[in-house]
C-alpha cells in the first residue's frame, strides 16, 4: 500500500518481473489504465512521469487486440523482430493498431538521432525529424509500395535541400542509368533508373515537369536514340533553332503513305525571314487586279514584297505591277488572253527587326558544366549555419501558413 509522503519499492523474488499490473477478471469490464502517473490537470508536477530501463528494452509496450492471433499470442504481437528492434531503447507493436505514435502541440511529434549530430539547429516543428552524422537523417524501405510517400494539401509533397550534394535523389532497379559525360553531380533533383524512368512528372491542373535557369538551360535531355520526345501539340516561346552534326541538322514531319509507312518531308529553308501565301486569278483582256489577303498584310511588310505569277495557259507571257495592299498582273506585249493563272507572293515579317542574312550563332550548345571545384568538408559551423537556415525557411513558411488560415477562419465567420 502506497503510503503519503514515502516510496514504495517493488523487489523481485523469484519471477522475471518486480511489479506487475493485473488485467480485469470480467469479460464485460476492463480498467482503463494498467499504470497511470496521476495527474489530474495537463499540467503534471513532475519532473519526469517514469524512467524505465531494462538489458534487451527500456520499454516493451504492445497494443491492439490479440484473441485472434493463434496459440501463440507472444510471437504473434506484431510483426517478427529483427535486428533492428530486438535491442531497443522504445519496443513499441500493434495488432492492427499504430506500434508507436508521437504527437505534439507546435513542436516536434517523433525525434529520431544517431550520432552526435552537433550540427542541428534550433526552432525546428515537425511531425517527425531525424538527425544523423553518420547515415540518413530519414531512411524509408519498402518492397511493394514508395519507400518514402510525401503528400501535401498546401505546399510541397516532398521538400529536399542539401549543403553539398543532391537535394532530392530517385533510384528505380536497384541500378543507377549511366553518366552522360560534362553533367553536374550535383542537382536539385536527380533521377535515375536502370529499367525504369528516372523521374516522372504528373499533374492534373498544371505543368508535369517545369525547369527554369537564369543562366543556363531550363531543361536538357540527351540520348544516343531520341533526346526529346513529345506527343501533344509543342509551343515555343522564342527562337527554334536545329543545329547537329554537318548533313544532320534537319528538319522534317513524318507523313503516313498509303502502304502504312511513315516517310520524311523536308523543310526548305531560307537565309532571310519570310511569310508566303499562294492563290489563283483569271486574266481577263490581258489583266487582273489582285488583292492581298487582308490577314497576310497585317504581318508582313507591303514595301517589299515578290510576286511569282504561272500562267495555265497559252499566252504572251505575264509581267506584275505591285501597288502596296494589292498587285496587278499583265500579259506581255500588250496581250488580250482570258486564261487562269497562279501565283505564289513572299513578303519580309513586319514583326521582325535587325534580322541579318546568314547570321552567324555559336552552335556549341550551352550544356550543363560539371563542377571542378573539389569537395570538401563542410565546418560544423557552416553545416550549424545551414541547418539554422532550413529551420528559419520552415518557421516563414508555417507562419505564413498560419496567417493564411487565420484569413481564411476570419473570412469564414464573416460570411457566417
């Protein structure tokens, strides 16, 4: 009996426990709490609630319903132990139930360690956070399902950053795909798989795979089969340039014959920036006045322009008089023939300014270079200081959450 004031001492006899908490004898009832740290208020007056500690672990807990489970309820409390648990600080299982579960009101709910790991920093609120100076801070295997799941409503599903290396890294297969030679080691992303994509990008709403760059390229591909690949329409938002190896650098559409093939067309190509436009007219007494499509004169320039006029039929020959907005074609030798003719009219773009015939580009494409500088340790200081800096991203980014939430709870009652 537990007396006010004094301790009470549990000694072991000749059983393998010291104190032990008896289950309810009733198939009905069972009590609420087989040990309880009384506190009557969230605000308990101890120091520490309990310090257990024990050779193979500090505390075993089980959970769940286990009258299922078959003759032998011990083994069968969860899953086998392996390496990994069988020596533990916490042991904790479930039958159906969450084996451990950490929660926390603006602070952290699970905090993993191994090492000293004197590089963390302070201010930190997370669900779950492991440090580490010697392995992963975070580490997730899985044989049928994602080793690591992240999923957002509001921000980033995943966010990686690194002081030194790959922010976010993806290995499918087991086999990483092959270096393509001068690309960086290290990336904000990077991908890579022996069998499979290397990074795969989905959206419903919005773009699947965006790349930006000040400096450099937004987004490079490379292949000894296809570097690109697209099916969809393809919008260009600037110059379109093809360069290659001499005698490869064309372009071309593949058009279906009728024996199922596929067979290439060429583009013909021209030193100079031009629009052009076809149509047909008909001579009558040796003449016809032609007007320029109004759209086509909207976009080019009516200054000056070529007009190549093809008679089909037998005549003196034609001639064309240009007056601006329309042309005039004539039959040679003051002609009176009403036959049909053709022509086919290139003008110079209006939108176009300070183009140069044959201007020379610099076909060494820029590709991402690879780093030179040789790597080094980072200081503890720099790595405190890093860490500091993800933590001071994490605490703007949750308080500009809450603001937002508050605006929105705000908004919310007025319209109540």
């Amino acid at each position: 009996m537990q007396i006010s004031g004094e301790t009470v001492v549990a000694t072991s006899g000749k059983e393998d426990w010291d104190f032990v908490a008896l289950p309810g004898n009733s198939t009905t009832w069972v009590p609420k709490w087989g040990y309880l740290t009384s506190a009557p208020t969230f605000d308990p007056r101890f120091d520490i609630g309990g310090q257990l500690g024990g050779w193979h672990y500090g505390v075993k807990a089980y959970a769940g319903y286990g009258g299922d489970v078959g003759s032998d309820k011990e083994a069968q409390r969860g899953p086998p132990v392996n390496e990994y648990c069988d020596f533990a600080g916490v042991f904790g299982t479930g039958i159906y139930v969450t084996g451990v579960a950490g929660t926390s009101v603006n602070n952290i709910g699970v905090y993993g360690q191994t090492g000293d790991a004197t590089f963390i920093g302070t201010g930190y609120i997370a669900a779950v956070l492991g440090v580490s100076d010697r392995a992963e801070g975070v580490r997730g295997i899985s044989e049928p399902w994602p080793g690591v799941a992240g999923l957002s409503f509001r921000h980033f599903g995943v966010n990686g950053a690194s002081f030194m290396e790959t922010g976010v890294r993806g290995i499918s297969g087991g086999v990483e795909g092959r270096n393509f030679p001068n690309l960086p080691t290290t990336a904000g992303v990077f991908g890579t798989s022996g069998q499979q994509p290397g990074v795969i990008g989905t959206s419903n709403q919005n773009a699947g795979v965006i790349g930006t760059s000040d400096t450099d390229v937004g987004v490079y591909g490379a292949s000894n089969n296809v570097a690109g690949l697209f099916e969809g329409d393809v919008v260009v938002d600037g110059n379109f340039t093809v360069v290659g190896f001499p005698g490869q650098h064309t372009k071309s559409v593949a058009v279906p014959f009728p024996d199922g093939t596929q067979r290439l067309l060429y583009c013909m190509e021209s030193p100079e920036v031009w629009f052009e436009d076809f149509g047909a007219a008909k001579l009558k007494r040796g003449r016809v006045v032609v007007k320029i499509d109004a759209d086509f004169a909207k976009v080019v320039k009516l200054n000056d322009y070529r007009v190549f006029a093809t008679p089909e039929g037998d005549c003196r020959g034609l001639y064309v008089r240009k007056r601006g907005k329309s042309f005039e074609v004539r039959e040679l030798m003051g002609g009176k023939s009403n036959i049909a003719l053709s022509y086919r009219i290139i003008a110079r773009r209006k939108d176009i300014k300070g183009h140069r015939r044959f201007a020379k580009i610099d076909t060494r494409l820029p590709r991402p270079a690879a780093s030179t500088r040789a790597a080094r340790a980072p200081t503890p200081a720099a790595l405190r200081k890093f860490a500091a800096s993800l933590g001071s991203d994490a605490r703007a980014r949750q308080a500009k959450d809450a603001m937002k939430a508050r605006r929105l709870r705000a908004l919310s009652k007025r319209r109540r």
